[in-house]
C-alpha cells in the first residue's frame, strides 16, 4: 500500500507487505462460480461449508471463541450517520480520499459513499470518474471505513492488540468488486496485518490471510480459502481470535483455520478496516455500474 501521496505506487505493497488489500493470489477468477477452498500453511479445522455456530456468536452477543471476554468495541450502526468519533472514512494517506495504488485498484475513495441507515453501514461502489488528489482520474469511487486516523501524522482513533473481532456482514455479488475486513498495524511501515475475510476473484470463497516480519525483516504470509458457500446471499459473520501465540479465524461462529507459530503472529497494536475495493484482481464487466457492501455490526472483544 502507498504511504503518503509522495509515494503513491512504487512502495504500497512493500510497506505493509502483501496485504489483503495489496492482493494474493485467488482461488477462482469467474465472478460467482464455485471457488472450493485451499490452505498454505496452518491448520485447517472446524465443520464442512454450511455449519453455522451458536446464534450468540452470529448475533454478536458473545464471541464464538471460548475463553472469559470483555466487550471493548461496539458499533451496531444505529441511527443515520457514521459515527466519525469511532471511524474514519480514508487510509491513513488521506489527502482528500485515497485508494490502494498497490493494487492498482480503480476506486478513489470518498466519504460520499459511506452511509448508515436502518443500522446497517453500506460501503456503495459507483462507476464515477473521479477526480484524485494524486492527480489521476479513478474510473470509481467508492466507501471504507477504518478506526485509523484522519491523515498520516493523525493519532488513530482505536487500535488493538489481541482480542476477537467480529462483523457481520453481506458482500456485493457483481462481478471485479474486492470487499475486506482486515486489521492493519497502526506503526507505519510494517509488515503485519490479519485479513479476517476478503473476497478475491470470487464471491463464493473466503480468503484468510495472515501476515508477518521475518527475523531478517522481510515480509512472509499464509493463506487460506474456505468455501463453496454462496455468501452474498445474506449475511455472515466473520471473525478472528488473535492471541499472543496463536490466530484463528471463524465463519458463522465456526473455527475454519489456524496458525500457532509464536514466530508468525503479529505483535503491534492493529486499526480496525472494512473496505469496498474495485478492479482487482480484474476490472468489473462493462454492464456493472454500482455495488454494495453492507455491515450489521462490528465487535472487538478483549481478555
């Protein structure tokens, strides 16, 4: 990801790593079709595609790890505009708006596409030429929201080390959208990060994704697909354990993939992100226009 508008291109991934907004690879590059599922390192746990947790976990009333939890973050999106105490609407290079060059995604961000209704937050994508601080045109804009800060010497709102996070959330189903939820260190220039779900080429696997600093400095990650499950239909919950030795990730309450190498988790106090990317890893077809994503509630737990 870029750092600042000086940088916009040349040092984005190389700064945070491969990000979940910096990309991966995908498992399926169609728009809606069957993706199935693949892991790189880690363990594969939990039940087949279609087992749902406990309806605490899924409303957000309890987390769905075990352990004893405090509640330290809480946002169901009641009433009819963001709550900017809690969000900010652009990464931290915000110069009025931002986008990920790293990806050389096709969205300029803006606060314009951030709404909240009928508690529910919505993310839109329109195909709108858009005009960037960076001096190019963006074929889209689009909304995200992160607990960061407002520009890049700003103090971040919250951030957290360790804890469970939750969103429930519905992804669009058009075809060349890139929607994530997906923690990101709040110390500059380095390459940690948890992608607690993203969806890359395909609306029908999810794609966990962790992200580390080697002892020699150098950035590594695994990944890990789960699916088939046909999630934009509805909503699903998405969530993370991420503890001192060990980071697993949930799907509707249900444990699906873990990492237990102490070498490997992340050690920096990390924002909270949920973001609506467009064009990668492909440009949406010529007849999508405009695209959705919608978050019920998001939750960070802590011990």
């Amino acid at each position: 990801m870029p750092v600042g508008r000086r940088l916009w291109a040349a040092t984005a991934c190389l700064l945070l790593g491969l990000t979940a907004a910096c990309g991966g690879t995908s498992p399926g590059s169609g728009a809606a079709g069957a993706a199935g599922s693949g892991e790189s390192g880690g363990s594969v746990v939990g039940a087949p595609p279609g087992t749902s947790g406990s309806s605490a976990s899924n409303t957000g009333s309890t987390p769905a790890a075990s352990g004893s939890w405090n509640l330290v973050f809480s946002d169901d999106f009641g009433g009819d505009s963001l709550d900017t105490a809690h969000w900010a609407t652009c990464y931290d290079w915000n110069d009025s708006g931002c986008t990920n060059a790293g990806n050389r995604e096709l969205e300029w961000y803006q606060p314009g596409q951030v709404s909240v209704a009928d508690g529910t937050l919505n993310l839109e994508a329109k195909r709108t030429p858009t005009q960037g601080s960076d001096g190019k045109t963006y074929p889209w804009t689009s909304g995200m929201v992160t607990t960061g800060r407002d520009s890049w010497n700003a103090q971040p709102r919250e951030t957290f080390l360790h804890g469970y996070f939750a969103a429930s959330i519905r992804i669009p189903p058009q075809a060349g959208m890139f929607p994530a939820f997906w923690l990101l260190p709040a110390e500059h220039n380095v390459p940690q990060e948890i992608d607690i779900a993203e969806f890359s080429g395909t609306t029908q696997a999810v794609q966990n994704t962790l992200h580390w600093q080697k002892s020699d400095g150098g950035a590594a990650q695994r990944q890990n697909w789960f699916g088939p499950v046909n999630f934009p239909a509805g909503f699903h919950v998405f969530g993370v354990d991420w503890e001192p030795k060990s980071v697993t990730w949930y799907v509707d309450g249900v444990a699906r993939w873990r990492i237990a190498d102490p070498a490997e988790i992340p050690t920096l106090p990390m924002e909270v992100i949920l973001n609506l990317a467009v064009g990668y890893p492909y440009a949406p077809p010529a007849n999508v226009n405009q695209a959705d994503m919608q978050v019920q509630w998001v939750k960070v737990w802590q011990h």
